[in-house]
C-alpha cells in the first residue's frame, strides 16, 4: 500500500464486518456476500490486512480478528468522535497530513492517525522512531486564542495524557518540560506543536503526539520506554485515546492558562530538578525553579544568574 493512502472502501467493510463479529469466526462466504464480491477477492484482501498489519487468523470455520481492541479505524471508536478519527496505515508524517486536512474543513479537535510513519519528527526537527505498536498521531485543534496562549494547548495536553496513562494503568507517568512524558525517567512520549496564523488569531494548531504503547523503541533512542515494556503486557490503544480526546476537549473547552499551568505541575518531574537545556545554538545548566505564567521554564544557572527559557529540549540531570 501507497504511503499517505487509506484503505479501499471494500477492505474496510470487510475489517468493519470482522470487528462487528464480536472475536467470532466469519466464513469466507458471509464476508463476500456481505461486501457483494468473489471469495477469490476476499481472500486477497485480507492478505492486503495481513501485509498492513492487522491480526487476522484464518480457521476452518472462517476468518477470525484477533487483538480487535487496537484496531484504531473510525468505526471502532464511540459515536461522538467517529467524524474526527482519520486512520491511515502508514504516513511520511501524521503532521505533515494534518496539515492537508485542516484545510479540507475538518472538525475542531480532528486526529490523524498513522500506524507507522516513514519520516517523523520531533522538537529541532529530530527524528522520531515511529515503528507499528506506538500510538502516533496529530491533533486538528482550531482553538479561539491569540498566538501568544498558544502554548496552552500541548501544556493541555501533556498534563491530560500523564493523567489518563497514570489512572489507567496505575503508573507514575510524570510531564517533563515543555511537554515529554517520563516513565521511570525514561521516555515514553513526545509532543510537537506548530500553528497557523491569521490576522491576530491561531488559525490551526497541529499537537504531533508520539507514544510508546505496544512497540519497542530503540534503547538509545532518548532513553525510551513503552508501556508494553514497562507492564509486561500489551494494552488497548484506542483505550488510551478515547481517553485521552475526551479529556483534552473538555479542558481546553474554555481556556484557563492559569488553571492549565496548575495541573501542569502537578503532573511535572522537573521543577525542583537539576536540568540542561539546549537550544539551536545555546546550553543552559542549572536547576528549574519553576514554570512561569508563559510556559516558560525558569532555571537558575552555575552561575548564579535565574534565566527564563521559553524553548529547547530539556533533560534532567
């Protein structure tokens, strides 16, 4: 299948009619007269679900679809958020997509999702390992502020994340400044925000969202951890993202930066810590006093000097 390329419409009736068998065997016969074509082209189509990566077991009985619960089409997810998913099984970039769609006139809080993307990246426009398992996907948010708050909203979202993966999974997910997620010290998520302007106003924010879930990324890779690894099992991603999507919405709803920044720190591992933060062309040392009203970091140097940080990629000491 093409890069940036949704599946046919007869491959997705076919996933939709395994998913709605409840983890029950379908007979080649049902499905192809259910989707109105030849067994032959049946057949070949779930060999094309196979090669994208869905799990499908092929049974005496029929064909059965295993591990439905990660299954992230639009037709899996509740009723109030199915005109809002877009599922592609594989992208150069779910941001780069985003882009492409906000101008297509979709809902406030859409979401591209890819089950693997080829050229992902993260903050300073590093690379991202985006390999099948990991949840990836790019925010649509047509949000009603001025550029400047602009950074409420992946401060929104890292604090709500590190509060549905910590609720769900017992865990002490914690949010490392501006907007990684830390388990163990180690990380499990990356976010990246870029806007749109127009006139005065936020035009479109995409929130590129990365999370270790079910894959296995690289050990140098930023110190990386997935949940998977971290719990000794596989979990649910739509799971996660239902949870996820309802929460932020109803937190950036109405914007309150001063309440964002509240639960921001009291999901955040790093103020109170020794940090170094680099920039394009600048390394900060010192340790993180706080956040302040803007987002900004405050860090107070070796030198003695208290500096406000307003980007960079931060690490804790």
């Amino acid at each position: 299948m093409k890069v940036n390329q949704v599946l046919p419409d007869k491959r997705q009736m076919i996933l939709k009619i395994l998913y709605q068998s409840d983890g029950e065997p379908v007979s080649g016969v049902k499905i192809s007269q259910a989707a109105g074509i030849s067994r032959v082209a049946v057949w070949k189509h779930i060999k094309a679900l196979k090669q994208a990566g869905v799990n499908i077991e092929a049974l005496p009985t029929g064909y059965k679809l295993q591990d439905a619960d990660n299954l992230l089409y639009p037709f899996c997810f509740p009723t109030h958020l199915r005109d809002r998913i877009f599922h592609f099984p594989e992208l150069d970039s779910t941001m780069d997509q985003a882009r492409k769609m906000a101008r297509q006139g979709v809902p406030h809080v859409s979401c591209v999702i890819a089950e693997v993307q080829t050229a992902s990246r993260g903050r300073l426009n590093r690379p991202w390992d985006s390999d099948r398992g990991g949840l990836w996907f790019t925010l649509i948010l047509k949000p009603d502020l001025p550029p400047p708050l602009a950074w409420t909203m992946n401060f929104a979202a890292s604090a709500c994340m590190s509060e549905v993966l910590s609720d769900l999974f017992d865990l002490d997910v914690r949010v490392k400044w501006p907007n990684d997620l830390l388990l163990k010290g180690r990380k499990l998520s990356g976010m990246l925000a870029e806007i749109e302007t127009r006139a005065d106003m936020v035009n479109f924010l995409f929130l590129g969202i990365g999370l270790n879930v079910n894959n296995a990324p690289e050990s140098d890779q930023y110190q990386a951890i997935s949940l998977k690894t971290a719990l000794g099992r596989s979990v649910s991603k739509k799971q996660i993202l239902v949870r996820f999507l309802d929460l932020l919405e109803s937190r950036i709803t109405a914007v309150d930066p001063a309440r964002i920044i509240r639960r921001w720190k009291d999901r955040t591992a790093t103020i109170g810590t020794q940090v170094r933060v680099q920039t394009h062309d600048q390394i900060y040392e010192g340790k993180a006093l706080d956040v302040d009203d803007t987002g900004a970091l405050i860090v107070k140097g070796q030198d003695g000097i208290t500096r406000k940080i307003i980007y960079g990629d931060c690490f804790h000491a």
